[in-house]
C-alpha cells in the first residue's frame, strides 16, 4: 500500500483503488460524494488548468450545478446516438 492509501486508511476510510505514480505530486483534494462529484472534479480541474484558484465550495457547488445540467440536456438532445 502505498503512502497515500495508507494514510486514507488510517483515517478510517476505504481505498477504492491506487493512485498511479505519475500522479503522487499532483495535488490532491477531497471532494463530498454526493451525486455531484464528478461535476465538481472538473470544476476544480478546470479552474486549475487556467492558473485560477479553486472556488470555495458553494460557489463550484453551483458550478458543477450548471455543468450538469447542461450534460444533460445535451444527453437529451443527443437521445438516439448515445442509447444503446
């Protein structure tokens, strides 16, 4: 296990999976779980990649609000090509 999985451990939490090397110096941040947390990830992501800084949370909260309603109407409106 390595350092970060075993401190994620320590806290009482469970490793989901392991984190490839190449990414151990990237900054990590914890993101609430709540059916919202990938829209959040790229958010932040987002945020980073242009030199700004991260939102505090009800602000990326809305964010990602906003991104996912777009995916899905996109979704809708894509209905036919993306079911299978």
């Amino acid at each position: 296990m390595g350092m970060i999985a075993q401190r994620v451990s320590d806290g009482g939490c469970r490793v989901l999976g392991v984190i490839p090397k190449a990414l151990v110096p990237l900054e990590l941040s914890g993101i609430t779980g709540d059916g919202r947390c990938m829209f959040q990830s790229v958010v932040h992501g987002a945020c980073l990649r242009v030199g700004k800084p991260v939102p505090k949370e009800n602000v990326t909260r809305e964010l990602a609000d906003d991104l996912r309603t777009k995916v899905v109407k996109e979704l809708i409106k894509r209905r036919t090509e993306t079911e299978w």
